[in-house]
C-alpha cells in the first residue's frame, strides 16, 4: 500500500550555476499535476510530467525547478547600439542649433548615455544542464517513491489495527444478537405451550409479534457482509500497487452495513458497538484518502 502524501529532493551544481529539483505530493481522488519551472525549461514541461506520471497514478502533484545562477562564472555578451548613439547625438546637436548653445558633448558623455551598452546574459539551457535536470528528477522520484512506501507502511499498520478493534466490536454485537434471539424464542415458546381455550387468540398474537420482532432484529446477513468487507481490506491493504479507490469503496460498504445494523437493532449494548463502530469506519475513510 502506497501513501500519496511525500516529498523528494535533489540537487547539483552545473555550467549556469546551480539546479534544485523538488517533488511535493498530497491526496487527491485523481492525478493532477503541477510544474512550477522557469522560463527555459517550460519546452521540457511535457516531458517532465510523463516521467512523473509512472511514479504516480492519484494526488496533487507539485514539481519545482530552481534554477540560480553562478554570478562569478556567468556568461555575458555587451552590445554597443551605435545607432541609439547617433540618433542621441543627432538630437543634442539640434537642440544646440535650436538653443544657439555650444554643443560640448564629449565621448565621456556618450558613454553614459542610457541603453547605449546593453550587457545580456546568456541563459540557454546547454545540453549538459538538459541532462542534469532529468537526472535530479529521477533522484527526486526516487526519494519521493521511497517516502511513499514509508507512509503507507504506517497508514497499513495504524489501519490493521482499527480493523482489529472492528472484529472484536462485530464479535461482541453477534453475540448479544444471538443471546437476544435466544431469549425471544425461549418466550415464545412459553407463551405457546400456555395456549387454551381462553387466550388462544390473544397468545397467538402475541407468538406472532415476537417472530416479527425476530426477523426485524436479524442483522446475521449484515454481519457476515461485513465480515467479509474486512477480510477484503486486509488483503488490498497488504498489496503494494494502487488500491486506495477500492478501498474507498469497502470502506462506504463497512459504514452502510453498520448503518443497517444500528437501525434493525433496538438492544443498547448493539447500539453502543454500532456507534464505535461507525467512530473507527469514519478514521479508516480518513487515513485511506490518503492511500494511493
């Protein structure tokens, strides 16, 4: 059994700088996933997310690509826009003209003329960089997977145990059932053999009230139901692939049952097992939104 909450990380030095991959994973009914990447890598998006999709088959998944930049080795390119100069030039030379002031730029001027020198930085994504990144993230899967079956070892064993508690519980509520029926049968059977003349009909009708009240109160196909509803969870449960639908579904047909049992039973002792019952069904549902 997997959990789909996790996280993996991984990182490595390259030509640009440094790259950081990180996986975030939490519940969720279907598989949605998010990438959170700068603006070079956005082409291997596609990619990114068919290799996360073999590790993942339900949850929310978030992806983050940091990318930071090594200032002492990085690459940069200065541009002179000599046409930007000239046309500055041009224009304080006629305002000279126009203002009948000397026109006494010097080239000290020119260089502090805005956007005149453009410096860009060159941050392509080299094949080198492209390798690494897929590499981290594979290392970050791979952290994430391990995580996952860390998680889902303690959701199994803290599951087991709820389940445990739940066959005692339906132990118990068979057996007051069963003590109930017999005390039913054991006063209709009295009342029977005191049939006569007299209260024939009154006795009879009695007879009749607790039969019904026997077969109102019969939770045997109930309990056997939700017998086995249990033994199918425990078999999901020790299944390491993705079970977590299923289990969502024997898990909405323990609490039906349990529902159906509480409501044909009027005995306190049952009614107080059904009520626990339901308490542990409702902290299975619970920890099973997180199963993958």
């Amino acid at each position: 059994m997997l959990s789909m909450t996790c996280f993996g990380y991984a990182s490595q030095k390259t030509d640009f700088g440094y790259l950081e991959v990180s996986i975030k994973s939490v519940n969720g009914r279907f598989l949605e996933l998010r990438t959170h990447l700068p603006a070079e890598f956005y082409k291997y998006e596609t990619d990114l997310k068919k290799k996360v999709s073999t590790v993942f088959q339900r949850g929310t998944v978030s992806v983050y690509v940091n990318r930071k930049k090594d200032h002492k080795h990085a690459k940069a390119n200065v541009i002179v826009r000599e046409d930007l100069a000239k046309s500055f030039l041009k224009s304080i030379d006629q305002l000279s003209k126009n203002l009948k002031i000397p026109n006494n730029v010097s080239f000290d001027r020119i260089l502090q003329l805005p956007q005149v020198f453009v410096v860009e930085e060159d941050s392509s994504v080299t094949k080198s960089e492209e390798k690494i990144l897929f590499k981290l993230l594979s290392e970050a899967l791979l952290k994430a997977k391990v995580e996952k079956v860390r998680e889902g070892t303690a959701l199994k064993k803290d599951i087991l145990g709820h389940l445990s508690t739940l066959k005692n519980l339906l132990k118990n509520t068979r057996q007051v059932s069963i003590k109930h029926h017999k005390n039913l049968k054991s006063l209709m059977d009295i009342k029977v053999q005191k049939v006569d003349s007299v209260t024939d009909v009154v006795d009879q009708r009695l007879a009749q009230n607790i039969v019904d009240q026997m077969e109102r109160s019969d939770i045997a196909e109930e309990i056997t139901r939700f017998s086995e509803h249990i033994r199918s969870i425990e078999k999901l449960i020790h299944v390491d692939k993705y079970v977590g639908k299923k289990l969502e579904f024997y898990t909405q047909e323990l609490l039906r049952e349990m529902n159906t049992i509480g409501s044909k039973s009027q005995i306190v002792k049952i009614t107080e097992n059904v009520v626990e019952s339901k308490s542990l069904i409702e902290k299975i549902r619970e920890q099973i939104q997180n199963v993958e």
